[in-house]
C-alpha cells in the first residue's frame, strides 16, 4: 500500500507538472493563426517556444492525452523538419537534411540551433555547434512511438505531412549526421563539432558521443518495433541488427 501511495503521489506531481507546462499561445503551426495548447518546457514560461526534446520526454510519461500528443506531432512533421536539401546558414552553420528543429516558434518557424530564437540566417556562431544537436532527431522518433503505444492509432504513420508520409520522416530522422559508420554511433569533430543533447549544449564534445547514441539505440528499437507491427521483416531485421550493433558498441567503447 506505501509503494501504491508513493506513485500514486508521483503520478499526481508529473500530472500537475504537464499541465503548468501546457498554455494556450496563439500560434501559425497550422497555416493560420489559431489558438492552440503548447507544451513548453517550463510553467512560467521562461521559454518562449516549443521545444522537440522536452515534448519528447513529458510523452513518455504516457500521461499527455491522444489529442495534444498526436498534435505536437504533427507540428513537427509540418514546421520541425528540415526536407531533403542541405541548408547553409551564417557563420558556418549547417542544417542536414531531414534534421529536426531544436524549438519552433509561435510563428511556426523552426530554429535548429540552441541560445537564440531567430529563425533565419543567423542562428549562432557555433557556440552551440555547427550542426543541430543530435537529440531532437532521435526524440522525434520516440514521441511517435509513445504515441503509438498509447493510442494504437498507427494511421498516423501512413499520413503524408509536406506531401512525405510520417514514417518515411521518422527513417530520415534516425538516418541522421555525423554518424561512424564502423559502430553506428553518433560522433562529433573537434572542429566543427554537434552538441551531443540539450541539456549540455554549452559543453563541446569531440569524438563518440555516449548520450547522443543512447538515444539513437532506443530510436532503432522503436523503428523495429513499427515494423514488426506492420509485418515488414526486412525493416524489422535491419532495425534490430543496427540496434544491436549500437548496443554492443556503446558498451565497447564507453
């Protein structure tokens, strides 16, 4: 009974937590501008966007509903992903294809880059890296696959967003950058380097990155997942084998 209480008490707190975290904004993510619940990061809004990462999290709780979920999904498929050209901004910065947004703000236009809200050319000198952190492509992934466990709607995967059905946006998001090829693992240059995951976008890392590949792991599972339910075995066996390769590896070198 003290253990049911305990997370019974728990589940109240992140309850609470998500919904100080949800605000009504008036928002253009849609095409027009409409009055929407976003989930941000914080609930006295010191972040005045909708961050991927953070969304991300706060779904695995499973305690966002169907409705706001599949929403904040479609906002990233719609505003949040780069499409299939290679994009060059000032000072250096580049934005792969398929990357997912850092945050995307009211105006629906995505920011790919930490430490500002500006959208267009000039989104940092590389403070926060020369390319979007790594973690967003990943989370987006997993947002999905929280959202499949808990609503069974897998619809959605074959839905177009930017004339490009969703799974085929969740592939080219695992897909990624700046990947070694020999172990799978997300890697970083000493001299252009990509911030391994939000939460340490001021440190510079160079090398195997842990955090970044852990997340990219647990994106392969999730892919191999969607595929063993659709019943592609081919799919499903490729996921699996580079889950595997990523899993044998993380422990190999970290």
């Amino acid at each position: 009974m003290r253990v049911k209480k305990c997370v019974d008490e728990l589940k109240a707190l992140a309850i609470k937590t998500i919904n100080d975290c949800t605000v009504k904004k008036t928002t253009a993510y849609f095409g027009k501008e409409t009055q929407l619940n976003v989930l941000l990061p914080s609930g006295d809004e010191k972040y005045v966007s909708f961050w991927v990462r953070d969304a991300a999290m706060m779904a695995e709780s499973g305690l966002i509903s169907n409705c706001d979920l599949k929403r904040y999904i479609e906002i990233i498929a719609l505003k949040g992903q780069n499409d299939d050209k290679c994009v060059l901004l000032e000072n250096g910065l580049t934005v792969p294809a398929y990357a997912v947004a850092d945050h995307i703000n009211y105006d629906g236009c995505p920011v790919f880059f930490p430490g500002t809200y500006n959208s267009g050319q000039d989104q940092g000198d590389g403070t926060f890296g020369s390319f979007p952190p790594f973690c967003d492509n990943y989370y987006f992934v997993l947002m999905v696959d929280a959202y499949l466990h808990q609503s069974s709607d897998y619809e959605i995967l074959d839905t177009k967003y930017n004339g490009l059905l969703l799974l085929n946006r969740l592939e080219h998001a695992f897909a990624g950058y700046n990947i070694d090829d020999e172990s799978g693992l997300c890697c970083s240059d000493a001299e252009k380097h990509t911030v391994d995951w939000g939460f340490v976008d001021t440190i510079k890392k160079s090398g195997k990155l842990l955090m970044a590949s852990l997340l990219r792991y647990n994106a392969a599972c999730a892919l191999e997942r969607v595929f063993e339910h659709r019943g592609d075995n081919t799919k499903r066996n490729y996921y699996f084998a580079l889950a595997q390769k990523i899993r044998t590896n993380v422990m190999d070198v970290f």
